[in-house]
C-alpha cells in the first residue's frame, strides 16, 4: 500500500513508523507539516491510499481529511485530548498511559478510534517514555490500524461508544506556571517530576543566579543536603541543588532567549553557566556506586560473575569531547578487570548519537571543537577495536545513529532491543564520518551494503538490521526489562565452552585485518576528510549543524524522504544508490535533525 506519512518533523517516532511500515511491503513517503499548500500538493502528487500522522503539532486541512483517510497517533488513551498529553502523565505520576490511533476530523484529537495500546509509565523522562513505551505502544497502534484500513473490514468505533482510561480527558497546554518548582515546598520527588514532564522541551522556566533559564533533566541525590534552591556541587558538567528534603541533579540548562536574540539551545548545566558559576566542590561520579544509591552518574560500571557491565546514558545521545575521555578512562578500567565479557551500554534508552553538535556549536572555535570531538570519539572507538583478551558486546536498548552507531559496530557483538531505529549514516550532517565505519560497517553488511545505508540516509528498524547483519541479535521485551535481559544473555555468553574459542579466534583475525590494512590507515583517510571539512568555513557542516542546533525550521521536506520509498529498499541487494550530495540547510528537519533526533 503506498502511505504518505505527514509529520511536524521526521522525529525518532516518524522514523519508527517509516521503517516499520517499509518491512511490511508499504511504498512510504514523508511529508513535513510546514504549510497546508505543501501538504495539499504532496497529497495531490502522492495520491496515497492512506495518510498517516505520526507527530503532528498542527491539523489537518479539512479538504485533506475529508477526501482521504488520515490516522493521528495521540500520545494518549481513548478519552484523553490535548497538546501535553505526556507531560500531565509524567508530572501527575500515572502508572499507565497508551497511544490511540485516531481518523482526522474538525475537532482535534475527537476523531473515530482505529486502533489504541497501553503501555506502562516508569519513573523516567518524558522524552525516555516517548521514544520507548510510548514508542512500542504507538507502533502497534500504527500498524494494527493499517491493517484493519487495508482489510476494508473494519470500521472504527466513536470514542463516544468506548471507555475513557483512568487519567484521560481533555486537559489544556502545560503552561511554565503549572510547571513552576517552589524550592522553599516541593519535596524532592515531585521537583523530579516536574523536571522529567519538561524533558527534552519545553524544560522548567527558573531562575537561578540572578538569570532565567529553562532546566533539563531531574535525578534524585540521597547525600548532599543545603538550603532550598542552593547550588551545592558540580559533577560531570551537571549541578547539584538543593530541595527541601534532599537535592536534585540538573544535566542541562537552557538560557531564556532574549527579544531579538539568537535562539538558545541547551548545554551541560556547568558550561552553560560559565563565569557565573561560583567555586563550587566537583563530586566525581561514583562508577562504581551501590545499587541502593540515589544519585546521577551518567557513566557506571558493575559486575556479575564473569561479565562486566560499563553502561553510559549521556543527554541526547550526544557525547561531547570530554565524556568520551571519561568513557574510555572507564572503558581502560574496565578492561583491567577480571571478566571474560564486557558489555558496553546496555541502558534502556540512546545508546549514541555521536559527537555533541551543541557543544560544538557553543566553542569559541567550533572546527577546532569539531575536530577534537571525533578524535576523542575515535580513540574509544580504537579501544574497542583491539580489546582482544575478551568478547565485547555492544547493547543497544535505544536509538542508534552516526558515529555512536559505528561504536557499537567496534564490539564483536551487537545486541539491540526490537524497539530501536538505526541511523547507519552521517550526509545529513554534511559529514563524511569517522569512528573506523569504513572498517568496521563493510565487514558487517559488505561493501555495496555499506554505500546504499550511508547514501540513503533513511532509519532501520531493528529488525531490518538483523537481515542486513548489522546487528547480530534483537531483543524483544519491554525497555525496562532491557538491562536483565542483556545480564541474562552475557551470562550465558561468559559461561559458554566456545567463549575462549571466540576470543582467541577474534585476535587472530584482529592480526590479518591489521596486517592488510592497518586500522591508523582507515583512521587517517576518514580523519582527512573530517579535517577539510571543519576546517572549511563554507562546508555545509557548519550551516547545518547550526540550523540544528538552532531548530531553524526548514523551507521544504528533505527529497531523501519525501520521495516514496519502496518496502525494505535499505536491504535490496539490486535497490539503486541514491543522490548523496549534502542536503541543502533549506532541507533540514524542523528541530533536532534526521539522524540526531532527541524525541
């Protein structure tokens, strides 16, 4: 069937849906809600059987739904209305939530129900939930709901004839005053809430030495204790303040825009602040710190048996140059211990997304920055790629893309939850990558393989890229359930009899690799490039990275996804390559890019 799918940005869901869709044999094309005479001609051009509406923040045109049938994903169960359906679950503390699929019609979100999935609500972020539970939930939805339109047997039910879920009904925007943390009242807990309903946008409005700025990201301290609203301690670019009855952790801070001004973006917490941060302790993050602990760490290392778990969780999926130093010290670390296999990730939600654009973008010199962030990603990468006196397997519990994806391809093994979308590419960005991906993704998928993902530059399920041998096992659970079950199957691994056999076999064929081409050659063509680039004032890099970073909203949809594309293309072995020139900056996704996405 061919479906057009109409988005107000090609987000991490969108992506889902497109490549879900496509491993069912659907021909897909994207259309981007910019205005309603661009999605009339692209329904005019497509003339779709079915239109379907993944993350849409604008309607319809009612000459569109009223001539085709189009589905909206509502981030909500039947009964619930509105535009911060997510953010009211977060911060009232729901236990459960669900996706409905609903038809377009003139009242919003009131349409006919096709199709609608719970799913669990656990104690995290809202963007977290969003591209995980809710993702799960939606993509069942979604195509449940396509299923039932195709068999031309269904009719779907007026809301008005099903039963609301707990929690659901119509409820207004989440302004910042209902969102508003009072220091000197709210307790711990509910100032976490608050913090996680905000996250990734719109962030929680405060102020905070004698400045507004919007905070992302909340994590409860259970030792430092001060004075309501206190900073009491930095700890890997976050800060440390204090609650009423604890602290919280803060990431990420995001500066007011001023009228006029350039648009704001967020940064760790500690560098956002620069100069008007006093002297404050930095307390180190405990990588080794007890299960029982409440605290922040974005980096941690345990162990179970013959199996070492080194999991990191950095904001975005972004890893700037000095979190890839403090991976690799714990990576180095370790790699010193006692374990036949070590599991690298392993989390629930990103495991990388690659160099950290908004660092990057927030340097004095951003190709100078550029160019040190892919090094420091590059010798991470390097050490994975000649740890050879144990297996190493990447776990990969969410989304995946660029240079972060290319690490998980260094680990002998790939393990990645059924949820997750791959972006195995780096063009929209302007970038020709590094990370050893010209070693390291040909032998995986093969050579011609290799082109046609980073050409295309279109997301993989996780399912698909079992087929191509991108990944070597899918994971099929829930993503709370992720972390046991990669422990189970490392576990298994650690005591399997062919493990030794394994680990002696995969440095031998370390040592022919290193004898046909040394890994410094393939590390010093990419870097070649990588340097032309950055150095290159005018390359398409900086423009993009700055309307990236910036979510300059774009003149048209990308021709790379709004040309329909046919069911499973990125695994065709006769598909024809695509036009891989850099896209313009007029073509870029709204808000956080295609292969960058945050939500």
């Amino acid at each position: 069937m061919h479906i057009l799918l109409v988005a107000s940005a090609f987000n991490s869901l969108t992506q889902r849906v497109h490549a879900e869709l496509r491993d069912r044999g659907h021909v897909v094309a994207v259309e981007l809600a910019l205005d309603d005479a661009a999605l009339r001609a692209a329904v005019r051009r497509h003339e779709p059987r079915l239109v379907v509406a993944p993350m849409l923040k604008t309607a319809v045109p009612e000459d569109v739904w009223s001539a085709h049938t189009c589905l909206i994903v509502h981030p909500g169960p039947v009964g619930d209305r509105g535009p911060s359906s997510l953010d009211w679950a977060v911060q009232e503390d729901a236990a459960r939530w669900g996706v409905t699929v609903l038809q377009a019609q003139a009242e919003m979100d009131a349409g006919d129900v096709w199709a609608s999935v719970e799913c669990a609500v656990p104690p995290v972020s809202k963007s977290d939930l969003y591209r995980n539970e809710v993702s799960d939930a939606a993509s069942a939805a979604v195509l449940l709901a396509v299923e039932r339109f195709e068999s031309g047997a269904y009719t779907p039910q007026p809301q008005t004839g099903l039963d609301a879920e707990d929690g659901a009904r119509c409820r207004p925007y989440l302004r910042q005053e209902l969102r508003r943390i009072r220091w000197d009242s709210d307790p711990t807990e509910t100032v976490v809430r608050k913090l996680r309903a905000a996250d990734s946008q719109p962030g929680v409005l405060d102020e905070l030495l004698g400045q507004e700025w919007y905070l992302h990201g909340g994590h409860a301290e259970d030792t430092l204790r001060g004075r309501p609203g206190e900073l009491l301690g930095t700890r890997a670019g976050a800060v440390c303040r204090a609650t009423v009855d604890g602290a919280v952790w803060i990431p990420e801070l995001r500066p007011r825009r001023t009228p006029g001004g350039p648009a704001a973006f967020k940064l760790p917490a500690v560098l956002a602040l620069g100069d008007l941060l006093p002297a404050l302790r930095e307390h180190p993050a405990p990588l080794l710190a007890h299960p029982e602990r409440r605290t922040w760490s974005d980096i941690r290392y345990r162990e179970e048996g013959q199996a070492g778990f080194l999991s990191f969780a950095f904001p975005g999926g972004a890893m700037s140059t000095a979190q890839c130093r403090r991976l690799l010290s714990a990576y180095r670390l370790a790699c010193s211990r006692p374990t036949s296999v070590l599991v690298l990730g392993g989390g629930r939600d990103f495991f990388s997304n690659g160099i950290h654009l908004n660092v990057i973008e927030a340097a004095a010199d951003p190709g100078a920055e550029s160019w040190a962030n892919i090094n420091a990603v590059d010798d991470l990468v390097e050490a994975v790629l000649t740890t050879t006196d144990r297996m190493v397997v990447a776990a990969v519990g969410g989304n995946a893309a660029a240079g972060g994806l290319m690490l998980a391809l260094a680990a002998d093994e790939v393990w990645c939850r059924s949820g997750a979308v791959l972006n195995p590419h780096y063009r929209l960005m302007g970038l020709y990558g590094s990370e050893y991906w010209t070693y390291t993704l040909p032998r995986r998928v093969g050579p011609a393989a290799a082109q046609r993902l980073t050409d295309q530059a279109l997301p993989l399920s996780a399912a698909a890229a079992e087929r191509l041998g991108l990944v070597d096992r899918t994971v099929a659970c829930a993503p709370q359930d992720f972390p046991a079950e990669v422990a189970r199957l490392a576990a298994h691994l650690a005591s399997s009899p062919a493990a030794q056999a394994r680990t002696v076999a995969k440095k031998a064929e370390r040592d022919r690799d290193e004898a046909l081409k040394p890994l410094a050659a393939y590390r010093e063509e990419e870097l070649a490039r990588m340097r032309a680039t950055f150095s290159d004032p005018a390359a398409p890099y900086h423009a993009l990275r700055r309307a990236f970073v910036r979510k300059e909203r774009p003149a048209r949809t990308p021709p790379h996804i709004a040309a329909a594309v046919p069911a499973r293309s990125a695994a065709s072995p006769d598909q024809p390559g695509r036009d891989v020139t850099p896209l313009a900056l007029s073509d870029l996704p709204p808000g956080p890019g295609a292969c960058y996405q945050e939500s």
